[in-house]
C-alpha cells in the first residue's frame, strides 16, 4: 500500500502552505493520475484526509482557528494562536467535509480513506481529554471524545461501503493527562465495530516526533503491538522504521501485519533485504 500526505478536507483546515486538498472538483481532478500511477507500480492507493484544527494559524486558514474547546494545543517547538471552541454547525461542517473529502478520492480511483487522529491535528484535539474539554455529548468521556471521529466513520463507510477506511490513532498522546493506552485500545475497538478496516498507530498531541526515551528503530511499535493484541484487524506500526528485516521479523513475532516506512524512504535510507 502507498498513503499520500496529509490532505486538508476543507481549507479552513489547512495546516501548510503548499499542502495538498480533496475540498474541490479540481483537487480531485488533480490526484486521478497519483491513483493510477500507484495501482500501476502495482499497489493499492490509500488518501490520507486530515483537518488542523487549532494546529495552524489564521494566515493559512483565512478563518479563526476550530478546536473542541478552544484550548491551546500542547506542542514541542513552536507558539500557537488561540482557537475558538466548535459549534454544532461547526462539528456538523467537519462530518460534511470529511464525507465529501472521502467520496472525492473514490471517485480519483484511490481504495482506501485514511483518517489522520494523530500527531495533535484535528481529530486528535476531539479524542483527547487534554483539548477535549467539553460539557456537551461530545466530551467528557471516551465514548464523547470519539463521537466526531466515529461519526465520520459511519457516514463514510453507509456512502462508500466499497471504500475502505484507515484510521491513524496514537497510542498514546505522550504528554501529562493526555490518552494512554487503556484508551486507545477501547478507541481502536470501537473503531473496528464502525467498519474501520485498518487501524494506524501513531503519536498524539505531542507531535510526531519519537518519545526523548526512545531512540530505537521502531520506536512506536509497543503500542501499536499493544493495539494489536486486543482488535480484529490489522495494525500498521510506525516510528523510525529503516529495513524490511526489521518489518519482516517482527511481523514473524506477530506485533502489527504492516510497518509503514516515510522518512527513511525520504531520505533514502530505507534498506532492502532478503
């Protein structure tokens, strides 16, 4: 399987400049070819869609930034704008432009959705309890927090049933009150029961980037391992993944049934054994 970057769903859900997008009939258009070339290399194409939520600034979104309670997003290296908490009508444009997003890249020809619930983005605001402060069905509780993210699941899943759905979910949010693991395998769970075909995990509202504890190739695949143990369906693990030895002998040892591998293939460091 081949993912795309992060694409937006709508812009006021940018989180970079020259990011890709799925919010028009020209932005489908123009990954049609992406699709075809992957399916030529002989792979399936999966799109990942993602919504920056608090995460970006209002030079990019030409809106105030959304989050669900208008929280400032915990982050490693950077200051960022206040965001204000969602309405009704906000959480119901987000299902709308996630669906939208979701039938788009169906239509381009990809085979898989991936939803981005990682690395302090949107729907990682929404399922943690650190920015996830509200009083109302969508907060308090697990069951509240994942709501939004299990609505966009079901909506996509009754619009596309052939489509199938990935969702990147931490294993932990690796900051102070933030998910544990206990948390992320009810998430994953419930996500399973919703008609989610692959579960991809991740980081959280602490950013992308490796635990400072933890150097090692690999170095998200005890939580993923973790995950894995406890939903039927496949895992994906990720974190500074450098060699299909690695990825092959660990799939032996039964930890995930696929390691993804991106920066090392970025910067050409990615190692091919047999």
């Amino acid at each position: 399987m081949f993912f795309s970057e992060y694409a937006f769903v709508n812009s006021g859900g940018r989180a970079e400049r020259n990011q890709l997008g799925l919010e028009t009939d020209e932005h489908e258009q123009a990954i049609v070819p992406i699709a075809a070339a992957i399916h030529n290399a002989g792979a399936l194409a999966g799109f990942q869609l993602a919504h920056a939520g608090g995460k970006s600034s209002k030079n990019l979104t030409g809106i105030p930034l959304q989050s669900p309670s208008g929280v400032l997003l915990p982050t490693k290296d950077s200051s960022l704008e206040p965001s204000g908490e969602m309405s009704i009508d906000d959480i119901e444009n987000w299902k709308i432009s996630f669906l939208n997003s979701a039938i788009r890249a169906h239509r381009a020809g990809f085979d898989i959705v991936e939803l981005h619930a990682t690395h302090g983005y949107g729907l990682n605001q929404w399922i943690s309890p650190v920015t996830n402060q509200r009083t109302d069905g969508y907060g308090g509780s697990l069951e509240g927090r994942s709501r939004l993210l299990l609505e966009i699941v079901d909506s996509i899943h009754t619009a596309v049933p052939n489509l199938l759905i990935s969702v990147r979910i931490p294993g932990r949010d690796f900051v102070d009150g933030g998910l544990e693991l206990d948390e992320t395998i009810k998430l994953a769970q419930q996500l399973v029961d919703h008609g989610t075909t692959l579960i991809n995990v991740s980081s959280g509202i602490g950013g992308w980037r490796n635990p400072t504890s933890r150097v090692e190739q690999g170095y998200l695949v005890p939580e993923a391992s973790h995950i894995q143990k406890h939903v039927d369906a496949p895992v994906i693990a990720v974190g500074g993944i450098k060699t299909t030895q690695y990825i092959s002998e660990s799939i032996g040892k039964e930890l995930f049934h696929f390691g993804a591998v991106g920066r090392a293939i970025l910067k050409g460091e990615f190692s091919i054994q047999s």
